[in-house]
C-alpha cells in the first residue's frame, strides 16, 4: 500500500515539474493578445476548438493502442506533441499521426455535404469548414513538428533508422522556419503584414527542438470503478491474437474478461487490468500466449527460487 502511494506522489510532483497535463505556450496567448486588438477573437477561439478535436483525434488513436496522452501544449496554431510510443511500429505510428489531420479534413467534409442539403447553413458554418479545411490540410505538410512531418520521419526511418530520420526531418523544419523568418522580415521592411509569418516561423523552431508531450500506459482507475460497480464483458479469443487486437476489445464503461483457447480448449483468462498491465512497445505485437504464458512460467521460476533459498 505504502509501495502504490509514494508511485502516486512520484506521479504527481513529476507532473507538478512538466507543467500538467495541459499547458498553454507563451506564443499562444500572444497571438490571443494580437487576435482581440485585431478584433478576429472569435474566429482564433474557434481554431482552438478545431484544434482541440485534432488532437483529441490523436489520443484515441493512441489509446486503441493502450496508451494515453499526458500532456497537450497549445500553440498558435495547434499543439505541440511528441508520441513516444517506444517500440510501436511505424505504420502504427502514422496511424495516429494521421488521425489528426484526417478527422478535421473529415468535418469539413460534413460542413461541405451539409451545405448541399441544406444551402441556408452556409452563412453559419463556412467559418467552421475553413478552419478545419485549413488546420487539417496544413497539418499534412511534411514539416516536423506537423502530422505530415511526423508521417515523413517514420517513413523515412524505415528506410534510414529512427535517429537518422529524425535529424533529417528537425533539419528540414530548421530550413523552414528560417526561410519563413526571412520572408516575414522582408514583408515586414517593404510594409506588409508579416506577424502570421513570424508565428508560423517560431511555431517550426519551438516545435522542432522541444520534446512536447508523451504518450504514455493507460492506467484506468480501476477501485474507483469497482466501488461503484462497472458491467463485465466477457469475450473469447485465440491465444494466437496479438495484444493490440485484444485491447480493441475493451469497451469504456465495461471491464473486459478475455478467456483465451488454443485448439478449442479454454487455457487461460487475461482481465482488463492484466491486458493494459501488459502494454509496451514491444508487447503490442505478440501474442496473448506469449506474453501471458511467458510471464506466468516466470513467476513461476521465481517462486521455487525464493523457496529453494529459504530451505538453503
């Protein structure tokens, strides 16, 4: 008990030293600033809502995968995040890099279906379609830290290894950002408006080099639904499934009871709470005899040990 609740203190102070769970940027509130002097205030709290949905977006994709997002930084133009989902697959990791931009792209595609049954909304929900048009097409550039540049890194990486692509995508962004830069400057000195230029340029420099938030295990309150009492849903699977597929068998509101057979017979059960217990990088991509059956021979080693040195 002592052992559960200084991990919970650890837990708590560590977040207390991050900033939270959620953290708005100096730049963010700065552009707040220049949106209520430029009276567009309504129209930068709604790129904050779309914002929100895109990453919102992104943690669910994540979460299918049995891992939660700890921390969300607002920017300018969206958040700053980096997944550090430790030993997932690439093609699993552009999954939730493209979740994002995907599900803004698929809300301006209902405003538009929206405006071809019912033209009268138009003058209610342009604003809404562009912004999403807008943040989810932008965030498909392949510049780090934006989903497109995240999707680069990890096709990259399959190619040249995760560090290697990783240098060349913060680089690429460097580039960016410093073009921008010279780009506002010039703007600015010949008597343009320039200001959206230098946010966009410090967004790519701040998020190329800051490490942004993780992902990191779904640990789901599991006492506080006990006392109150949660339904159970038992399902069967074949030892042969992979933990990922078995994770997308739980359902929030429910506590999962897998029983999992090999040739018709059934040879073990794994309850919610073991499965997420299970979750790493590495894990995700094996099967429920392995990690169960493996685990379950060790502690078994480990049992004779500590009784064969007793008796010694």
């Amino acid at each position: 008990m002592g052992g559960k609740v200084n991990r919970t203190r650890r837990q708590k102070q560590r977040r207390r030293q991050e900033g939270g769970a959620f953290r708005v940027h100096p730049l963010f509130l700065l552009a707040g600033a220049y949106a209520c002097f430029n009276r567009s205030l309504p129209l930068y709290l709604g790129a904050v809502l779309v914002a929100l949905e895109h990453e919102c977006a992104h943690s669910l994709a994540a979460a299918k995968l049995g891992f939660c997002l700890n921390r969300v930084v607002l920017m300018p133009y969206g958040a700053v995040i980096t997944g550090n989902l430790d030993g997932i697959s690439f093609k699993d990791e552009i999954r939730v890099a493209a979740a994002g931009p995907l599900c803004n792209l698929c809300t301006a595609l209902f405003f538009a279906a929206l405006w071809w049954l019912f033209p009268d909304t138009y003058a209610y929900t342009d604003t809404a379609f562009y912004l999403s048009l807008f943040i989810g097409a932008g965030n498909l550039l392949p510049l780090y830290p934006l989903d497109g540049g995240r999707v680069l890194k990890c096709a990259l990486a399959m190619r040249t290894g995760g560090k290697t692509a990783e240098k060349i995508c913060r680089t690429i962004s460097a580039v960016a950002a410093a073009l921008l830069l010279i780009a506002a400057t010039a703007l600015a000195f010949s008597g343009g408006g320039a200001l959206s230029l230098f946010f966009s340029a410090a967004f790519l420099f701040f998020g190329a080099f800051s490490s942004g938030g993780k992902y990191e295990k779904i640990s789901p309150d599991y006492a506080a639904a006990f006392s109150r009492g949660i339904e159970v849903k038992r399902a069967a699977a074949d030892g042969a499934m992979t933990l990922k597929r078995a994770l997308a068998l739980c359902e929030s509101g429910k506590y999962l009871v897998l029983e999992v057979h090999a040739g018709g017979e059934r040879i073990f059960e794994a309850e919610e709470k073991e499965l997420y217990g299970a979750v790493s990088g590495e894990n995700l991509y094996k099967t429920l005899s392995e990690i169960f059956i493996k685990a379950e021979k060790s502690e078994k080693r480990s049992f004779y040990s500590r009784e064969n040195a007793k008796n010694a």
